[in-house]
C-alpha cells in the first residue's frame, strides 16, 4: 500500500467507522453466500440486469425526421479511459445504413496512377494496427456558450467517446495506388443516404488516418460505421467518415455541404474559420457532476476525463475554491496520444457550497481556457469547437449542478 493510499485508508476508517464496525463477521459470511444455482452459460454477454447507464437520445432532426439525431455517452457512468461500444455516442446525418460486408466496397480513384476497387475480405488481408483514440463531435459542448448550460455531464461533454480502433493505415493503400504529383487532398465519402463527405489534406492522410474495421476487440458497431470508417486521430469527429465507400484524391478541397453549411466558426467580425480540424485540449469533472448528489461531509475521490487532439494530456488541474487556487490530480497511466486521460483527485467536502472545475494543459503547452476567454477570442455566433473550463456547482445538501 502505498503512502497516498494508507492516507486515504485512514481518513476511510474514521469517515465510515462506525458502519464499518457494525456489522458482525457472523452476518457478513451469511450475506454472501450464494443461495441458489446461477443463470446457464451464455453465448453473447450482458451486462447485470442492475446496471442502468444508457445512451442520452437527442433527436436533432426532431419534427423533421427521426433518422436525423444524436446520442450522448454517460461519461458520468463509465470508469477509465475506454468507452463501452454500447454507449459510445453516435451521430448520424441520414440514420444507421445496415450495409453487408459481404457486398461492401471501397473505391479509391481520382488523381492515382492505379485506382482500386476493395472488399472487406481484401481489406482484411492488409496489415493492421490497433490504437486507442477518442472521437469528439465539433458540436460537443455547444450547450456551453450561454448562461443556460447543460444540467449534466452527459448533455454538456456526451458527444465525445473513447474506443480501441483496429485498421489498416491508410498510407499503405495511398501508396499501392500511387497518388498523383498536384494532389494534395482527398475527398473521403461515405455511402449514408446523405453521403457525408470531407475533405483531408494528404499530409495527415499519410500521416495517422486509420481506415478502422475493429471497435474495442470486435467488429465496429453499426452505429460506429460498419463495416469501415475513417479515425482521423485528433481531428473533429465529424471528418471520421463512417460507413466508408470511396475515397478520391483532388488537387483542393471539394467544399462539400459538411464543410461550407457546417463545421466551420463565424466569428464576431463575420469572417468564419473553415478547416479548424485539431480537437484542443478539454476536460471535464464527471464525479461529482450535475445531477449527482453527495451523501454527506466527507472524503470524496474528484474524477474526470481530459483529452487533447494535438497529443498527450500533459496536466490536468483541480480548483475547489472558484478558481482562486488549484491542485494537480492525479493522471492514470498509460498516458497515450489523443486518447481520453483520466484524473483523480482525494478531496474532503467540509459541507459548505463549493464549485469545482478542471483545467487541461497537453503537451503542447497549450491550456483549456475560461468560458470568458473563449468567447473574448471567438465571440458568441459559432456553435462548434467549444472546449471551455466547466464548472459544477455543490450545495450545502449535497446536490449538484451546471454552476
Ligand atoms: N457517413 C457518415 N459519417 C459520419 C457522420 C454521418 O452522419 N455520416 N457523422 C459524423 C459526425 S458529425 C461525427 S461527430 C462522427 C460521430 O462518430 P460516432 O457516431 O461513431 O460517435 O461521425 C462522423 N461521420
Ligand atoms: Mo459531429
């Protein structure tokens, strides 16, 4: 046991003492001791029948039409850094294809010496990598520009999700084609009613795009883009084309619908930032969050998740005083590249009101900023890219909220 660890083991003895003491070796042996036969094996697992975490559905094209939406990932319910495949949240712009691998195909074309048309079955022949990355939507966060921000830690940071992806590096394909000198882009497509489409430079395409078939040890999830999508490490999750159909090299970017109408930041002076693909560092407390209650004074465990599309989280700091004054927490290792970091921090809650909030710095050097700070840089018209200190709110019974 270690030093940090007999601390809190000594505060946990006087905070609980009395309900640790009571009850008698006798009784305890009792209550454990399975009473009857369990349920039979089982082919496909499940998770306890007592667990209720569940994906938050927000129906952006309610009215319009149900395929059209969102849903959000219960950070506030996960543990670690990885994100079951059954919560990782979702956005689709034309509702969930189910496309069969059997008859799926992926065409690379354009400005190439040898265009190529693959199966499934071709594309798992390559070699492959499996690497752990968050997917954050751009649109994450844009309940936090106003006064009435998002009551939960679900609704205000629910579109972001971290998963072990499994893939083959796009680079191998770009290079057995052979792209053409004067491409520097490619258009990537997906084959939704919608055909989203993005434009990625070749740089990063060569760089670390995966094309991915695998979601934490199987096949991705329907929702997630089966059977192939894009992961763009770091990059706005909307440039993660899912349900992946043609890629084609192009001298510039196409400026498709998803990145003139949306994905781009109007600023105050009317101008609007276009290709701002780099997720910058963000963090967020999910325990205690909004809509979670404190049994009462006491040691607590502060934890939350941060996460930086340029690298590593380098620091995540703490403020239980309003921001007057701050304490690194703790970071859980493995600390990997554009992954979710998680922290922790021992705090004793005396009772009286407090806010609490985290500060993310990478390893850039670059630091979450205020609400303040990010509305005095972009001005308050942009919806997207919001990564902006949260700070919850605890009163004096214990009750949490958006502060
Ligand atoms: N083909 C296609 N790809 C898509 C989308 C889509 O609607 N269609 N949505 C994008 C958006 S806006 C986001 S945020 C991510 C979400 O990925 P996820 O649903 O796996 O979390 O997928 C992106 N890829
Ligand atoms: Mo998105």
């Amino acid at each position: 046991m270690s030093h940090s660890n007999r601390r809190w083991f000594l505060r946990l003895g006087a905070a609980f003492g009395a309900a640790l003491t009571a009850c008698k070796q006798k009784a305890v042996v009792e209550e454990i001791e399975p009473s009857s036969l369990g349920k039979p094996i089982s082919a496909y697992g499940e998770r306890s029948q007592y667990e209720q975490a569940k994906r938050l559905l927000m129906p952006a094209g309610l009215g319009k039409s149900p395929e059209i939406g969102s849903t959000r990932t219960p950070l506030q319910d996960t543990y670690g850094i990885i994100t079951p495949s059954s919560l990782h949240f979702e956005r689709h712009h034309a509702g969930v294809p189910q496309i069969d691998p059997a008859t799926h195909k992926l065409l690379i074309h354009g400005m190439v010496e040898r265009p190529l048309i693959l199966t499934m079955a071709d594309i798992h022949r390559l070699p492959s990598v499996s690497r752990i990355h968050f997917v954050e939507c751009s649109g994450n966060g844009s309940t936090e520009w106003g006064e009435k921000n998002a009551p939960d830690a679900q609704r205000s940071h629910g579109m972001a999700a971290c998963s072990e992806w499994t893939g083959v590096p796009l680079s191998i394909l770009l290079a057995e084609v052979g792209v053409k000198p004067g491409a520097s882009w490619l258009v990537a497509e997906g084959a939704d009613a919608c055909r989203m489409a993005r434009s990625i430079p070749l740089k990063k395409a060569n760089d670390d795009v995966l094309l991915a078939f695998g979601q934490n040890g199987e096949a991705l999830r329907p929702e997630q883009g089966y059977p192939l999508r894009l992961i763009i490490p770091g990059w706005e999750g909307n440039t993660n084309v899912k349900w992946l159909r043609r890629i084609r090299l192009v001298v510039e970017p196409d400026m498709t619908k998803d990145e003139t109408s949306k994905y781009t930041d109007l600023m105050p002076d009317g101008t609007a930032r276009q290709f701002t693909f780099e997720v910058e560092a963000k963090s967020v407390i999910t325990f205690p969050s909004g809509g979670q209650k404190l049994s009462g004074p006491g040691m607590y465990e502060i934890t939350g998740l941060a996460w930086s599309g340029r690298g590593r989280v380098d620091r995540v700091e703490v403020s239980t005083d309003g921001g007057e004054t701050w304490q690194t927490a703790r970071i859980d290792e493995p600390r990997l590249r554009i992954a979710f970091s998680r922290f922790r921090l021992p705090w004793k809650w005396d009772g009286q009101p407090v806010t609490l909030q985290s500060r993310c710095t990478d390893e850039t050097g670059y630091v979450q900023p205020t609400r303040e700070a990010l509305i005095a840089a972009r001005g308050m018209n942009s919806n997207y890219h919001n990564n902006a200190i949260k700070i919850w709110k605890v009163s004096a019974d214990g009750a949490v909220s958006n502060a």
